[in-house]
C-alpha cells in the first residue's frame, strides 16, 4: 500500500513493500552543510526521501538518486511529480557501483546497508533484506563508489551503526575519503550510541572532529528541539 507524507513544504511517496521513512534517513538528512548550486548524488535512494530532505533544506540543489530496485525508483519519480521538481531531482535505476560518470559531484549520500550477509537475523523480504544486509552492495562498494562519484574536495556523509566504525574509516581511506566528521546519535544523553553520523572528504588531510552526540529524547521522553527540526516540525 502507498502512502503519502508531508516535510514542510514537499510530500515523499512511500510503500509498506518498500523502504520505509526511518529516524537513520531523517538525521542524515540533517548533516551535510548545504548551499545553492551543489550538484548532489545520492547513493541507493530507495524511494527517495533523502534525496527529498536535502532539497527540503536548500531548494537550489541539483540532486540525482541511483537506485538498484526498478520498483522503489517508480514511487521515487512518483514524488518528483508530485513537487514538481523535475528541474532539480531525477532517478536513475541502476546499480550505485557503475551507473554514473566518474567525479560529477560536490556531494554524495548514503544511508546503506548495516550488516554483513551472513551477520544476526535479515529479513526474507527482497527489498527490506537489501535495505539493511549488505546483500547487493558492500560497505567498502559504497565507499568506493562514493570516492570514485565525488570530485577532489568533495564530500560524501552517510549513516551507520558504531559497531561498524572501524571497517568505515577503513574503507572510506582505502578509497581516497578522509573521515572530517563524526556525530554519534543516542536515545538520551547517558545512553550508548546507536547510530552514527560521518562526513568524509575526498583527498582531504587526517584529522577528525568528533561533534557533540545528536540527543533523541529529553529526560521526560519527549523529542529533543533539534530532532524535531530534522523531522521539520515546528516549535511550539
């Protein structure tokens, strides 16, 4: 079944087949410093509300989104029409690892598959089991896809868990990405952190910036302000 959800000003098309809008999106879609005119790509949009958070940010971007899954682009091209975007958003069905020119972008993003093939319990539905096991595309894949998309300077940022950091800054260096930013989120301010935020940038020197945690919840439960900016809700 499809369903239609509201940012600000734009609405993004999603299934229960599909991709669903997930807290990993929505707090990637927070991180990169956005300007007009930057030529963006987004690396297995799925149905493309990243691709769609960025441009709720800053309207003036140019953003392409590749995607294996013929299905997902479908819903994808579903919401460019919808927000008549079609000047400044297009899908591509292909695979990120060769679908497009080498160096034609500022900025790439991913929020890619987490685990390992043969790693804890992975859904048998095709496109949930491709969302989070590394099935289709590897970690140093999308890594190096990313190195090989983005021109010298610039930058890709994508979403993980920290269990997987060491094989990250690994792969991100073994593929011409120098980590530059790192925000771990948790639930509340004494927890574990249970997803990681990470900008790296091509040729970029050695030295990292770890930022201050992306806190989910005040003590009393309810969203902290800056969760609810990165879901565009309004303050109160």
């Amino acid at each position: 079944m499809e369903h239609w959800e509201r940012l600000k000003t734009l609405e993004f098309c999603w299934s229960d087949e599909l991709f669903r809008p997930g807290l990993d999106s929505f707090l990637l879609g927070s991180l990169p410093r956005l300007r007009p005119g930057l030529r963006v790509c987004d690396l297995g949009c799925g149905t493309g509300l990243l691709s769609l958070l960025l441009l709720q940010r800053e309207a003036r971007l140019d953003v392409t989104g590749v995607e294996i899954l013929p299905e997902a682009v479908s819903l994808a091209e579903k919401t460019v029409e919808r927000n008549r975007l079609g000047d400044r958003l297009r899908f591509i069905q292909g695979d990120l690892r060769d679908a497009l020119p080498a160096g034609g972008f500022d900025l790439a993003v991913c929020n890619p598959p987490y685990y390992p093939v043969r790693s804890g319990a992975i859904s048998e539905d095709g496109s949930r089991r491709s969302a989070r096991s590394e099935v289709n595309c590897t970690l140093p894949e999308v890594c190096r896809a990313a190195g090989r998309l983005v021109r010298w300077g610039g930058r890709f940022c994508l979403v993980h868990k920290p269990e997987r950091l060491a094989d990250l800054l690994v792969s991100l260096r073994e593929n011409g990405l120098e980590a530059k930013r790192l925000r771990f989120a948790c639930r509340r301010v004494e927890d574990a952190p249970s997803l990681l935020l990470l900008e790296a940038r091509r040729g970029g020197k050695p030295g990292l910036t770890v930022e201050r945690p992306f806190v989910l919840e005040t003590p009393d439960g309810h969203p902290t302000p800056e969760l609810d900016r990165a879901y565009f809700k309004e303050a109160l």
